[in-house]
C-alpha cells in the first residue's frame, strides 16, 4: 500500500544524513522545527502529512529542494555540491550539556486551574522531548520573554481546522488582553481551554472554528468563570 509520510520519513532521513545531522536535534536547531515535529514527520506518524512550511523550513536547513522532499520530483538538491558556498559547509558543534544560543527553549507543560482563579500552576509535561525550540530572531522580533511563554498540546477537535488534536501551541501569558478574533488559553470554570474571544453585543464569547456549531457552541466569557492565561502566539502542526 501506497504511504507518501513515509516517503517523505524516508527522503527526511536520506537528507538529514546527506547533509551531515547526526541527530534530529541538531536538525531542529538549524531549521527552527521542533525535534517532536522532526520525530513524528520521520516516524511517519499522523492522520494528515506535515505542514508545507514545515518542510520548506527542514529542506532549507538540509540544502534540498522543497518538491523534493515533498512529493519525490525535481532534483534533490537546491545547489550542487561543487556549488556550495563555505558557509553552508561549516557545522555547529556543541558540547554535551551546551545549549545552541540561536535558540530558546520553551517549556511543554500541562496548565492545573481552579475555577474563579486567576493564576495557575504548570506541571511539566516531558512527553515529545518536554520543550519546544524557536529562535532568538523571532522572540526578539515579537518582543517575547521567554519566562512568560509556555507551550502544551491542543485537546479535542473543537478547533479543527485552525488547530488539531495534538498541535503544539505556545501560549503568552503576559498578554492576557482580548482582542477580537485572537485565540487564547482560557480558565474556563477550572479547564484550560483553547478558544478564539468574540466580541458580540458588547459581550465576550468563546468560539470554535470547528464549523459543528451544534456540538461546539459558543459560550459567554464573563466574570470569573472565564479567565484568560494567555494569547496563542504560535503553532506546531503536522496539518496541511
């Protein structure tokens, strides 16, 4: 039986080895991608194949041509090897323990609330390697701290098709001032939720994008029932 994922696990696996990766980590740090994202894509794992930005990130730091890693078509590389410059030969070594400084860790955590309160308390969660990995280009650029951001995987399918169960987000919580239309980790009644705030007749909502309305109906968000953690900021996702 035909499986594109794992064609493209295959040509992940061929690339990473071409260009000199000895490990999925060390690819994660020269493409931005998460190492849980990296292992899922070379795993083959999921419903749908990996994201089409994803792979453009993976091919860019494997110096191979998106289509190729994507679909097995065109030439495999973006430059012939007796066309590299030196620059994309030189190789970041780092020590055991030593941390890439192009690079933040974000913490994957499972958010633990109560009902009416406004703060709350993050268990790590070390399941997929326990961190997610983005640069220090694009915290500096969205003016993050990196002490307010965590990271935790989407529950359900009330967000589909905007987010999947088990999607990555990270989360801001020094940004907790709703914005029409943003989505945000929400106290709602003690449960974390992930939900898109609407403004309606001078009132607060949380909506789903799945377009089930039926099952996933919009709820009022006022009061202490509804406390927002923080603005999603960011994505991982293996969804086309």
């Amino acid at each position: 039986m035909y499986h594109a994922r794992m064609d493209i696990s295959k040509r992940l696996e061929e690339a990473m080895r071409d260009a000199g990766f000895a490990s999925q980590s060390a690819l994660s740090r020269a493409s931005g991608v998460p190492q849980p994202t990296i292992n899922r894509i070379a795993r083959g794992a999921g419903s749908k194949g990996p994201e089409a930005h994803t792979l453009t990130l993976l091919a860019e730091a494997c110096n191979v041509n998106f289509q190729w890693l994507h679909e097995g078509t065109g030439p495999k590389f973006r430059l012939a090897p007796n066309e590299l410059h030196e620059d994309f030969l030189k190789v970041t070594v780092l020590a055991e323990g030593e941390e890439d400084p192009r690079f933040v860790s974000i913490p994957m955590v499972t958010l633990r609330l109560s009902a009416g309160v406004t703060g709350f308390q993050a268990e790590p969660d070390y399941r997929d390697g326990g961190s997610v990995l983005v640069s220090v280009d694009w915290m500096e650029k969205c003016q993050f701290s990196s002490t307010r951001l965590v990271s935790m995987k989407v529950r359900g399918e009330s967000m589909e098709p905007s987010l999947y169960e088990d999607d990555i987000v990270i989360i801001n919580t020094a940004d907790t001032k709703p914005v029409d239309g943003h989505v945000y980790a929400v106290n709602y009644e003690g449960e974390a939720v992930v939900k898109r705030l609407s403004r309606d007749a001078g009132m607060w909502w949380l909506e789903s994008d799945n377009p089930d309305k039926r099952k996933y109906h919009r709820k009022l968000c006022q009061g202490e029932g509804c406390i927002i953690v923080g603005r999603v900021v960011r994505k991982d996702s293996q969804h086309i």
